[in-house]
C-alpha cells in the first residue's frame, strides 16, 4: 500500500468504519457475554436454594430422630411435632432477554 493511499480520504474513511464496526462487534460480544453470566448466576442461585431447601429438609430429619431417640432412652413415648414451615423461597429476579436493554 502506498503512502498516498493511506493519507487518502478513501482509506480515512475505511479506517473509521472498521473501528466503527469493531467496536459494535466488541459491544455486541460484551451483551452476549454479560447475558451468559446473568443465566449463570441464576442457575447457581437456583441449585443453591434447592440445595438449602435440601439440607433444611434433612437437619429436621435428623432432630426428630435424634428426639425419637432421646424419648425412647428415657422411657417415654416419642414427642408429636408438627413440622415447621419451610424457609420462605425468595422470589428469583426478572430474567432479560439477550440484546433487552434493563
């Protein structure tokens, strides 16, 4: 390429619009980028909650064994116990669609 060309408006101009399209590129593979992170995250905090939900499951299980088992070293009758509710579920937040703006 010679140095005419370079300095030419013509080349100018094509040297701006590759920047122009490179950074709509860049922009673009920054949204899908983010996007994939968000549902990402979502999913961990989804196994997560499952996993909490789980673990509260079996600690309840374990206690009234446990007390099952006390009553019955003592010689009494195992206590009734009604179950506690469950921990309140967090509402997850509101998904957005790839490109959405928000």
């Amino acid at each position: 390429m010679n140095k005419s060309y370079f300095n030419s408006p013509e080349a100018k101009r094509a040297r701006v619009l590759d920047s122009m399209v490179s950074a709509a590129e860049r922009s673009n593979l920054l949204q899908e980028a983010g996007a994939e992170h968000m549902r990402r995250l979502e999913l961990a905090d989804a196994e997560r909650l499952a996993m909490e939900k789980e673990e509260h499951a079996l600690r309840m299980a374990i206690g009234k064994s446990a007390l099952a088992l006390l009553s019955k070293m003592a010689g009494e009758p195992p206590p009734q116990l009604s179950p506690p509710p469950a921990p309140p579920t967090p509402t997850p937040p509101p998904t957005h669609e790839p490109g959405s703006v928000g």
